[in-house]
C-alpha cells in the first residue's frame, strides 16, 4: 500500500495555468510560484465576487479521536466526486501549519486519492502566507516594545499588554517567557510569550478581510494593550504599525490556487486553527470560489461544536454567506473508540460500540440543524469496517432523518465519493431551510458564550472568577458586545476535559481568560487548561520527515 506522499508524488501534476483555465481564470490574473502553484489577482477577485454565487456546502465531522475522520480526505474526494457528475466544483482548504506538520499530523492535503498537490508544497512553506502572518504579528511586538523603550508617550501600562509574539512551530518552552533582560538598552522587562501563528490575530484578519484597505483597517483595530487602570485602549494604529503590517500582507491576501490529483481546482488559503482560532479558510477564497464555481466545497477544523460553529456565527456572519449544506464526516472506527472501545480493538467487529458512540454524532446533527442548514452524513471508509456496523450506523440515521453515505474518497478518489456526491446535489436542490446563526448580535457577550456552552457543547453553564465576569462587563458596556464569541476549547470532548469522550453531561465551562480580537471583529473565550501553543509529543513527526538523496521528500502523511 502505498503511502500519501508516495501517490502524490507518481501523480500527474497539470500546469497550473491549465487548472485556473478550468475556472475562466486568465493567464494574466495568476501569480506564478512555480509551475504548479499561483496566487489569484485581488483585482480579479474584486470582479468574481459581484458575480451569481454557487452553491456553498462545509464539510465538519465528530468530535475528533485518535482513530482519525479524514474530514479533509472527504472534502477533496467530494470536490472531485461533483466533477464526476459533471458539477464545476471547487475546492476551499486551509493551509497547514508547520507545527502539526512537524507534530502529529505529518501533514494536512487529504489522504490517499483524495489529496491536493504538490502535496510537499503545501505542507511545507507553500507560498509563505503564513510566514508573512508570523513577520506581521512579530512586527507589531517589536514595536510596541520599542515604543516603551523610547519613552511611552501613549502610557502603555506593561502589566495589561495583551499582544504576544508567534512561531509556526509546536515549543512548550516559549510559551511563557520574559523579555527585557541584560539592561536597560536591551528594554524594559516584562512577562510575555508566544502563541502559534495560526492562532495570532493577524491571521484571522488575513482570513476575514477582503480588501488591502479593509485588512489595513483591521490591523489598526487590533488592540495591544491598556493605560493604567484599563482606562483606554491602546491600539496598533496608536503606534503606527498598522500600515507596515499591511505592507508584509500585501501579497498574502491573495488566494493560493492549487488542484486535486484529479485536477479539480483547489483554493488553499489561510490557517487559523479550529481549537484556539475561527478554524475556516479566507473569505477572499470562498467567495472567489462561489464566483467561478457551481459548487464550492470547504471544511472547518475539528469537530462540529469547534469549526462548525465558527463557520456559522463567526465567517458566516461576517461574509454575509449562507452555506446550503453541511457534510459530517464519521468513521466507525472513531464511533467505537467513543462507544469505548481500547484504541487496539478497532479493528474487531462491536456493532453496540458503533451503536454507543453514536451518540456523539447525533449530538453534532442536532446542533447542526439548530442553523436551519440540512445536513448528510459522510461514513469514512476503512478497510476493517464490516456491513453490520455500517447498517447499525445507517439505520442509526434512518432513526435521526439524515442521510448516510459511505465514502471511499481514500481508495478510489472522486470514484469513491460519486454517490456522495450524488447526494449533495440532491439536499441542496432540495434544501428549503433558512440559515440563521445561533445567537443575534445584539445578544450580550455573556449570553452569546453560554449559548454555545449549553446548547452546543451541552454543559450545565458556565464558571467564572469576579475578574473574568468583569472583564465581560467591561467589553460589553465600551461597545464590543455586538462581537461574536470565538471559543478556544480542547477539540477532543465536547466538554472542557479532553478525556471526556462520547456525550458528557453534567459539567460546568470553566473559563480562564477573555482576549479581545478587535481587529478580527470577535472575542476569544480561553476554556479550560487549553494552551495556544502547542508542544511537541513524544515522538515527534519530525523525527521521520527527511530528503533522500535525489531531493525528494519523504516522512510526509
């Protein structure tokens, strides 16, 4: 069998100009890296978006485990399996970050056949968006230390600064760290740390804006710190660093455009993670794919109270755009490890694990329908799967009125997901629901993060200390309380305890911290013992990544 790096690499990669003409893209509107990879104009973008749009259908799945769901595998293979039915399809991804990449993940461009290349491309320094976000974030940090430095003419109080640095890399060692030491040239000193830069703010703003003057304005929203007593808030654009930040962006903003093995165009563009960010690819991407597109077909990260819900009350909310499906991505393996089974017994045929751990998909179906959105399931073929569990799940979705359809995106590529495909044409044509998100605007902070505590993840309410209740009194009461809630949870439970597996019940959301995201346009809600950057595990996915001695890369999954 061969490995993903090792079919992306025999594939038979297509010019990229052959690609873009597959959209009506001109030549002229591409900018090249390389043969085989290219940004897509902001003027052209610009036009696209004024055009009818398509039909817009997410891809989320369960609640993650470590048997794996492929929601990624399953948005390339129904990307291509569109195209087999003759659906001018696209394809809107995330890029990966280097941090999972070298971490757990091996990489993130689909699996098997349903992949998008070059696959070492992407999963590497693709077309450096995301060091373009990390030099930006870094920009600011520096400056507004040397701003201290040089006198603080603004009355920066150092103690309620809220602006990290970022590296797009797992290091526990820098997440709490001090700066400022050797003497006073070398600044003041202070606590400080860092946090992954697909989690910075910068990031979400390059995935939100769509325009170079809307991105310049954001930047200059973003909030860095406070005067003594919290009395005003500083912002970048009070130490004139919101220009130069748009200037190392500048190139970034425009969408990456790549393909499928099977040729289907693929917009791969913006990384924010799903956990500790808004988890859904650039607005600029989606729109553009719903210009040129019949279909476009994206995914947000984790499971559905993480990404899904963000898609909806966050992207959806703030693009103006209304989603016509979403596909819920399970496997039975995921089901059993939820209905309790040992991760080494995966493989053994438990119709009443599948059964059990059902559950957990019923919960994400119930919360997705809450959105007025219809909803197909999307069943991950393995290899180990037998046709009593696969009819125990089928029928389990007979039971919650979704439809179910196994896909072999992996195996057969866009073959394999053809009556999947099928499908989705048939509930969007058929779709007469109404999207709403879950909570108005004008619902207060508070009652936006326990709305999504208690009728998404399920949670009895929410624990709060008398400074962090403040500290929503206070956003709501200078003019924030109209933003959406953005949560940062462990993505392994619906619940805070990243053990809790299934459907827990009968927990608090106990909340640690309230981050303002001004430029974004949200409020970060930091749950729990979640860490915006991650660490490295015991064995690391680094230790396999390597080059042969032909230059090829290999390691990658």
């Amino acid at each position: 069998m061969l490995s993903d790096i090792e079919i992306a690499q025999q594939a038979e990669i297509k010019p990229i100009t052959e690609i873009a003409a597959k959209l009506d893209i001109p030549e002229g509107e591409l900018i090249h890296y390389g043969r085989y990879k290219a940004k897509v104009s902001l003027d052209f973008y610009q036009q696209v978006k004024q055009r009818p749009q398509g039909k817009l259908v997410l891809v989320t799945g369960i609640t993650p485990t470590a048997a794996g769901e492929g929601k990624s595998t399953v948005t390339v293979g129904l990307g291509d399996g569109l195209r087999k039915i003759g659906k001018k399809s696209v394809v809107c991804l995330r890029e990966p970050s280097l941090g999972p990449c070298f971490g757990v993940k091996g990489g993130a461009a689909g699996g098997g056949y349903s992949q998008v290349i070059p696959m070492e491309d992407i999963n590497l320094h693709f077309t450096g968006d995301i060091h373009a976000v990390s030099s930006a974030h870094n920009l600011l940090s520096a400056m507004l230390d040397n701003h201290i430095q040089q006198g603080n003419s603004l009355g920066l109080d150092v103690r309620r600064i809220q602006w990290r640095r970022v590296l797009d890399m797992n290091d526990r060692a820098l997440r709490d760290i001090i700066v400022g030491l050797g003497g006073t040239a070398n600044g003041i000193p202070r606590e400080t740390g860092f946090d992954i830069s697909v989690a910075s703010e910068v990031m979400a703003v390059l995935c939100l804006s769509e325009d170079l003057g809307d991105m310049k304005e954001r930047l200059g929203n973003i909030v860095i710190g406070e005067t003594r007593g919290g009395r005003e808030f500083i912002r970048a654009r009070d130490i004139n660093a919101h220009g130069s930040m748009t200037v190392l962006l500048k190139d970034a903003l425009a969408p990456n455009l790549v393909q499928t093995l099977e040729g289907t165009p693929a917009f791969v563009h913006g990384g924010p993670f799903a956990n500790i960010a808004h988890g859904c690819n650039s607005v600029v991407a989606t729109k553009m794919g719903l210009g040129l597109g019949e279909y476009t077909i994206t995914e947000a990260g984790f499971g559905a109270d993480l990404g899904a819900e963000k898609f909806m009350d966050i992207k959806c909310r703030k693009a103006g755009l209304n989603p016509d499906a979403v596909v819920i991505v399970a496997t039975l393996r995921a089901l059993k490890l939820h209905g309790g089974v040992g991760k080494k017994d995966l493989t053994t045929e438990n119709v009443a694990a599948v059964q059990a751990g059902a559950a957990n998909l019923q919960q994400h179906i119930e919360n997705l329908e809450k959105f007025g959105v219809p909803v197909v399931v999307a069943m991950n073929l393995f290899v180990s799967d037998t046709e009593a569990e696969v009819e125990a799940l089928r029928k389990i979705c007979v039971d919650s009125e979704v439809d179910m359809i196994v896909s072999e995106g992996w195996g057969k590529g866009g073959e394999g997901t053809r009556a999947l495909a099928e499908q989705v044409v048939k509930t969007v044509e058929s779709n007469n629901g109404k999207f709403k998100p879950l909570y108005d605007d004008e619902t207060t902070l508070w009652d936006k993060m326990n709305a999504i505590a208690t009728e998404i993840y399920r949670a009895d309410g929410l624990q709060a200390d008398a400074a962090v209740r403040r500290r929503f009194d206070k956003l709501q009461e200078q003019g924030f309380g109209n933003l959406p809630v953005c949560v940062a949870k462990t993505q392994y439970s619906f619940s805070p305890d990243q053990t809790a597996l299934g459907t827990p019940r009968g927990f608090m959301v106990p909340i640690r911290e309230v981050r303002l995201s001004a430029g974004a346009g949200f409020i970060v809600v930091l749950t729990g013992d979640i860490m915006t950057l991650p660490g490295l595990p015991k064995k690391p996915a680094a230790e396999q990544i390597d080059i042969d001695g032909e230059g090829r890369v290999v390691g990658l999954f």
